[in-house]
C-alpha cells in the first residue's frame, strides 16, 4: 500500500472542524438495533460505523 506514512506529515494536513450537535460513541449488538426501535428509542443515526469480528461499532 502506497500512501503518506509520516505522522508530522499526516497531522499537520489536518484540518478539523467541530460540527454542530450531541454526538456520543457506542456499540451495539446487532445491525438491527442501529434503527429506532425498543433498543434506540431516540432513533440515532449514526456518523460513522464499523464492522468488526466482535460486532458493528456506530
């Protein structure tokens, strides 16, 4: 894999930006309950999610 490896490189190219609103880290059990439903009463929708062998992280 070809790409930048050189952190003082990689860090100062960054150029974060805080968006507006309530964010929290979480996993869950299932895709399933990633939807409103009894396990996500507020209905959240996620910004980021990863699939791992331990499950799917939102």
């Amino acid at each position: 894999m070809s790409g930048e490896t050189g952190l003082r490189t990689l860090l100062s190219g960054m150029r974060p930006e805080l968006n507006p609103g309530r964010y929290v880290f979480t996993t869950v059990a299932s895709r399933t309950t990633v939807h409103a439903g009894p396990d996500n009463p507020l209905g959240a929708t996620p910004v980021v999610t990863v699939a791992e062998e331990e499950g799917l992280t939102r």
